[in-house]
C-alpha cells in the first residue's frame, strides 16, 4: 500500500494527457481557501469549481462586495497562473438569510434557486458580480452561471455583466474585460440546446449530479426512489453526446464538475465524449489522470460507441466495468464475493 | 355567440380531419363515469386518458378488484366502441391510505410516485392491472403506464402484465389478450431514449404538464418559477420531435394527454409534429377539431421548422401567435388593450 500511495503522488506532478497527447485538465472542486494547499498538492491544474455559498451561509445578511472581493482574490492569487472558475450562488431561497427567505417550496430542487434566485435578488447578485469581476484583476478568473435552462436567462445575466463592466470602467477601477463567462449544464432543456448556448458562451461545465436527478425526475436523496439515479442511463451518456459535440461545434470548452467526472470507472467514457476539464474534489485527481495517462482518446471513443448500443443502465454498467477491470485490473478490482 | 355556439357544437358530430385527410383521434381526458356523456357530446372518439385516481383517494383502504373491474367496465361499455385508454395510478405515496403513506418527501415531484410507487407496492399493481385485463372483455381497453424513466422499469412492468395474463387464462377469465401496452413520455431521459421504449410498446402518450415541468427543473405550482413553465421552449419542441420521430420510426401511434393538447393555438404545430391523437378536457374538442379541419399536415410541418430556428421561448410564442391569428383571425382575436 505504502508503495502504491507513492506511485500515486508521483503522478501528481505528471499532466493529465493520454498516450496520444490529449490534453485533459484535472482542477479541484473547492469550497474554502483552506482546501487551496490540498488541491495544489493533488496537483489541480486550477479550480474547476469554487463555490461561493459559504459565504451566504449561516449569518444574518449577505456578504457584501469587499467581503467577497477579498476571498475570490485569495483563490486566484493562491492558484494564479492556473484558472478559477468561480461559481456564482448555487442556492435555494430556504437556505439564505431569513429577510430573502422562501421556505414554502413543496418542491425546492424545482423552485427559485441558483440563477434564478440571483435574478430576482437582482441587487444581491449584482454585488457578486462587481465582486468576481473586480478580483479577475489578480489572476485568472472564470464566472460559472449554474442552473441555466435557456438563452434568455443567460441574455439576462449577460446584461448585468454588462452594466457591472461599465460600472466599474466609469469608476476607473480595475477588472479583466476578457474574462471568460461559462454556464453549468444541469437542467434537460439546457442539454437540448446546447448548440443554441454554446454560441452565447465562453465555456461549459456539465453538472452531472443535478443533470441526472433532473432528467430522471429523481431526487437521489429519496431513499425510496435512490435506485433510479443511474450515471449510466443511456439517456444520460446520449445527454452528455449532445452537449459535448455542441461545445466542439462552437469550439468552446467543456468540462465536467459533478461527482461522475472524479470516479476512474468512468475517465476512459468521458474522454471519448471529449471532455477537456474534469473537476473533482483534489484526492481524486491521481487516480482519475492514473487512468488517463495510460488510454487514448480513439479508445474512449470506440468505447463509448459500445455502451450506446445497451439499452439499460444496468447493462452500459456491466459492460464498462467489465471493460475497465480488464484494462485496469489493480485499480478496478472487483469486490471481493 | 349563438351562431358561433351552434357552429362549434356542429363540429362535434364531424371527424377530426384535415384538409389532406390526415385523421388525428381528438378524445377525452375523464376520471369519473359521470364526466362520459360529455365527452360524447363533444364528439370525443374515445378516452384517450381514464385517470384511476379517484378510485383511491380519500379511503382508508385501497380499492379491491371487484371495485376496480366495475369502474373500469362501465367505462369501457359507455364508450364502445371506442378506445379508452386506462392509465394505472398516478399518485405519489403521500396521496394514499395511511398504511401506506410516505410523507417526509422533500420533492415529491422526484420521489416515489405513479410507475415507482406501484412496483415497489406490488400487490396493489397487481390488483389494479388484474382489473384492467379483467375489464379488457368488455370493450376496446388499453392500458397506460405513467412515469417510466427507462426500459428496465417498462419490462419489469410487462413481466407483472404477463403474470396476470397467465393467471387469469389459468382462472378461465375472459380478457383481451392483445390489449395494448403503451407509457406516458414525461420524464426527459424518456424522451431522450423513445427510440428505445418505443420498440417495446404498443403506443407513447405524451403527458406535457409533467414532461415541460422536469424538462426545465420548474414546479409550475411555485409562484416564484411558474414564469420559467414554457410549452414553446425550443427544448421542448425538440424532445416533442424527438419522441415523435422515434414513434413514427416504430410504427406505432403517438399521442398527447397534457394541456397543451386542449389549446388550439397548438394544434397546427402538433400536426405537424405527427402526433395522431390529441386527448384533452371534452369541452376544448370543437375549437381544437375547427382549427384541425382547416389546415394541411405540411402546414404543419412547415410552421414547425420556421419555429425550431428561433432561439427563446418567447419568440416562438410570438411567431405562432402572429401566425396562428392570421389564419384564423376569430378564434385568435389578440387580447383587446
Ligand atoms: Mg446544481
Ligand atoms: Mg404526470
């Protein structure tokens, strides 16, 4: 073991390429500055995914734009040369300070959360965006809109953008004008039109957690209903088809930053859809680019032909386990009987 | 209004028929028996959705198979020889007896509801669809399953169907032996895989209500989302084609059951799409049938294609609208200001 956790942290100094030279860039998903130094030392090429909820949470009023600016700016200056994609607030009303507090949702994971939120609390959410842009000064910066589900929320959002650069260029102070505005696909719709969105945007970043709850119509909290959350449903894998090749298309990038994209099982499927980031929490990292640093892309791409002809989820699985044991037979051991 | 009440209720009696002579089945939406002699005079050609709720709600058991069989029975023999389309139940636990109650749901609409929940209480399916066959003797039955997500839930279904099948031959009950299986497609990844479930199914029945719902991660009950609840959303338009397509690909009939098969300002582009049966609440029949009688499916097909090149749900909307009053200047006056 001891001789295997060495192997592991020798990779973390390696980039994550496969063996015909695909470059596919390993970040960190990270919440506090705290967890800089962990994800540096997985060897995170940047942050694929900070989120910016803990700085909402658990206080009587929300952060205002010097609190914010100082701790989006000790991310990018901690990780600089490297991107931060930084996420704006991911949450539902119920979860926030009581004066904006809706708590009457019968169904919150369907309700006023994430953008949405951020668009009817116009004022809240126009101080993160002062906030974002004025930290790209110190490194490089990314802002992620999560929870789209079409082309007039992202022109909404876009606007604000717009007047928070030019409030800040009035004011003479200092943002970078070039600084690249992503969504997250996670709602079906925006999955259908990907190629719609991928015009507007300067990348993706593919949610699957909320992706697959929300395509499912499964809450994969509901213990009852737990069983349907299949990562590998072939509406899933056809889902990710589409939005992979609507980012190709419009040449922008696209990554993944949900829990799929840190598990080694499915590395080798994700690069055939042509995954060019995969964030994940840092201890994640070497394992994944383990996988990554031994296939080539034409791999993943035969092996995703493969599991696309399976008509259940239970079958895709069985087929990529099979396949990956075989390949990886140290990494993918079956459990033992 | 008298002359043009006289006009719509002469509808009723005419076939649902375009120009070109393409027949589309316009039939009831009805959950109680009382509700049939409306339907008939509005012309419906069948119950393209009998909703078996009523039959368990607000009980403190659920109801036996004698119960079931007469509901279903009367049904079946008021409207022969029409078709009625039975759906099995489409509740979530929390609706139903308390020794079966589920309630600390915190998303109902992603918990164990309809097909989930009759699967995992299976008994009480297998009650339900021993009445459904049973009833199937005495005129043109089909039965409906709601909420499939995937194939593996369909088969598990048709393995209950075939126990029953097998049962009531080894019993000497009389029942229709090639009575028609179909779902509802109102899950998104249901949509994304029609070409799949289609292969496996006598008939797709598209249920929008829930269909738009999931599609966009919008509960259109919340007050603070319902904005986002868009029929026109071009993702929407998409999938509809998608199933569509897969349907036609099949060979079998794909229908709507959802509200927006009751509005006339649709029925072109549904024409369009090809659906062949539109089943909605009785007293929309005529407009929807007026609009039908007076248009070419290519049409249709053309005004859809104009649409799927626009990029927001709300030009769209005003595309159809613009289009749609037009033509049909009467039913479509523009709001007075
Ligand atoms: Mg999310
Ligand atoms: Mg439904």
């Amino acid at each position: 073991q001891a001789a295997r956790d060495e192997e592991l942290l020798g990779l973390c100094l390696l980039p994550g390429e496969t063996l015909d030279g695909v470059r596919v860039h390993l970040r960190g998903n990270v919440e506090l500055t705290e967890e800089l130094p962990l994800a540096l030392r997985h060897g995170a090429e940047g942050v694929g995914l900070f989120r910016s909820e803990f700085l909402y949470l658990n206080r009587s009023a929300p952060p205002g734009e010097e609190e914010q600016l100082s701790a989006y700016r000790a991310v990018l200056e901690a990780m600089a040369p490297q991107p931060v994609t930084i996420r704006s607030l991911d949450l539902g009303g119920d979860k926030l300070a009581p004066e904006i507090n809706i708590s009457d949702e019968l169904n919150p994971a369907l309700g006023l959360r994430a953008v949405r939120f951020s668009l009817k609390e116009r004022r809240l959410f126009k101080t993160q965006l002062r906030a974002i842009f004025r930290a790209s000064a110190f490194g490089q910066a990314r802002l992620m809109l999560p929870m789209i589900s079409g082309v007039a929320e992202l022109w909404a959002c876009r606007e604000l953008c717009e007047e928070v650069k030019a409030e800040l260029t009035a004011e003479g102070v200092a943002y970078d004008p070039g600084l690249p505005i992503g969504i997250m696909i996670e709602i079906p719709s925006a999955a259908l039109i990907a190629d719609l969105l991928a015009r507007e945007v300067d990348f993706f970043s593919v949610g699957t957690n909320d992706l697959i709850q929300y395509f499912l119509a499964v809450d994969r909290g509901n213990e009852h209903v737990a069983y349907l959350y299949e990562p590998l449903h072939p509406a899933i894998l056809r889902a990710l088809r589409l939005i992979c090749q609507a980012a190709r298309a419009a040449s922008i990038p696209v990554g993944m930053c949900g829990e799929m994209a840190s598990d080694p099982l499915y590395t080798l499927v994700l690069l055939g859809l042509g995954f060019d980031e995969l964030s994940m929490n840092p201890p994640s990292i070497p394992r994944v680019k383990e996988v990554l640093r031994q296939v080539r892309r034409s791999e993943g791409e035969d092996l995703l032909e493969q599991l696309l002809t399976l008509p259940t989820a239970s079958e895709i699985n069985r087929c990529l386990e099979d396949e990956m044991t075989r390949r990886f037979p140290v990494l993918f051991r079956p459990p033992a009987p």
